[in-house]
C-alpha cells in the first residue's frame, strides 16, 4: 500500500514511519524541514501542510494519509493554523483520490467544556472529512514515550522538584497508553477496512490521575516526591511553573494544562 505520512519528524512520525516499512508498506514520509532520514526504502518529500501548492507532490499517488501535524509549538494561535492545514489536508486528499486519511487526535468527552488544545483536536478531525474522504480516529490520552511533549512535561517535573505545590488539574483521571501501542494500532488499521469512517478511542489498561501517573513514575525511578494540593494555581501560572523546571515552553505547557481540566479516559 501506498502510504503517505504527514508530520514524519515529530514524536510518533519518526517511529511510525519505519514500523510501516517493517510491516511491507511503500512509505513516503513528508517533513518541512531537512535533517531526517529514514534509509533508502523511504521516499523522503519536502512539503508543508500550511502551504496548499506544496501538497501536490506529496500526495500524488497516496492511498492512505496519516496526519500527525499538530501547530500548538508553534504559535499561540495555533487553532487557526491547525484548521488552515486540516482543509488543505482534506482538498489535497480529495484532488488526489486518496482512499482514506488516519488521524491521530485527543481524547475528552464531547459533551465537556472542552479546552481550546482539545477542542481544536476534535475540530481537525472533522475538517479532514469534509471533502469526503473516509477518516480514522484515533483518540488518545497521555502517551508515554520519550520526546512527547505531555510525557517529557511529567518526567522532568518528577526528576527535579522533590515536593511539588499543584493545582487542582492534577486529580483529572486519564488513561495513559504507551507510544509502542498507538504505533502499533496506527500499523494494524492499515489492514482492518472497518476502522474506514470510524472513531476509536485508545488507551492502557490504567486509569489514574496526573497526580497518581507522578507517583507511579517517581516509584520507577526509585524517588521519594511529595505532592501539596492547592487551589489558587490557575493554568497560566501553572504553565509559567512548568516552563522554569521542565524544557516544555509555557507556550505548549498552557494548552496541555487547560486539557487537563477534561477527563480523558476512554468510554467506547
């Protein structure tokens, strides 16, 4: 099959993309900017989802497209940016008769108060159907793995601060999942033509909250963390914290914070 990977550079792209050469896929892996490499059985393209001209190369022969892009590094109005590039996304599939876009997004209930992080989330993946190309939806929670930005945001927090003064965000329940399982369940659906169309939520075995996934890491590495709950830390300031103790921007740590207000466990 002929597969297209948008976003290849970033966390799950650059192990994705190999796990569908393993698997006996012709990959195509498209990225902004020079600097990967995946090997000879990799077709590597330059194009940028925000740029609708460039598209054209990159999708001209794509059975299926796995989007993988997200904007919130990159600017504060990364809404904006997400929606410009799922339209473009859904026309260049649309133009070149792409049979299917998989589509990684978050988990939250639908009839919350979303935040805008997932509420935007929930939003591309409408928009990447809109053209009428059939759409998988994977949601997910945390996902615990090295370079994600949630996971990276834990792991440097448990790390460097022994006692901890938290706001209330830290007591909404998640289900984490490892990175190696959504590699997995992106590979599998390539084979599985009911996922076509469909919404899927996935996750570990455990729910527990942000608080709990803290204690449990700070166990594995065999550090002892207390943890003080306050009611006064707002988002913002939360995200200011997080930007001098972790190498998560507070740019990216707002939006990730503001999602975590959300339940993110999965129902179906």
């Amino acid at each position: 099959m002929k597969v297209l990977v948008t976003g290849a550079s970033g966390f799950i792209g650059r192990r994705l993309v190999p796990a569908l050469t393993a698997a006996g896929h012709d990959v195509r892996a498209m990225i902004r900017n020079t600097g990967s490499d995946f090997g000879p059985a990799v077709d590597l393209i330059r194009a940028d989802v925000l740029d609708a001209r460039s598209l054209d190369a990159a999708f001209a022969g794509a059975d299926v497209v796995f989007y993988l892009v997200h904007s919130m590094a990159a600017s504060r109005t990364f809404e904006e940016l997400d929606r410009k590039a799922a339209q473009n996304v859904a026309e260049a599939a649309r133009r070149h008769g792409v049979k299917r876009i998989i589509y990684l997004g978050g988990l939250g209930e639908t009839d919350q108060e979303l935040s805008p992080h997932l509420a935007s989330r929930a939003e591309v993946g409408r928009l990447l159907g809109s053209t009428g190309v059939p759409v998988t939806t994977f949601r997910a929670a945390l996902i615990v793995g090295a370079g994600g930005a949630s996971f990276e945001m834990l792991r440097h927090l448990v790390e460097r601060l022994p006692v901890m003064i938290t706001p209330r965000w830290v007591n909404t329940l998640s289900q984490p999942i490892a990175v190696a399982d959504v590699i997995r369940y992106l590979v599998m659906c390539l084979d599985v033509e009911e996922t076509a169309g469909r919404v899927l939520d996935i996750g570990g075995p455990d729910v527990m909250t942000y608080r709990e996934m803290m204690e449990r890491f700070a166990a594995v590495e065999g550090k002892r963390l207390w943890i003080l709950g306050v009611p006064v830390l707002t988002p913002r300031l939360s995200s200011y914290w997080v930007n001098l103790v972790t190498p998560v921007s507070a740019s990216v740590a707002r939006p990730l914070i503001d999602g975590l207000r959300n339940e993110m466990v999965v129902r179906d």
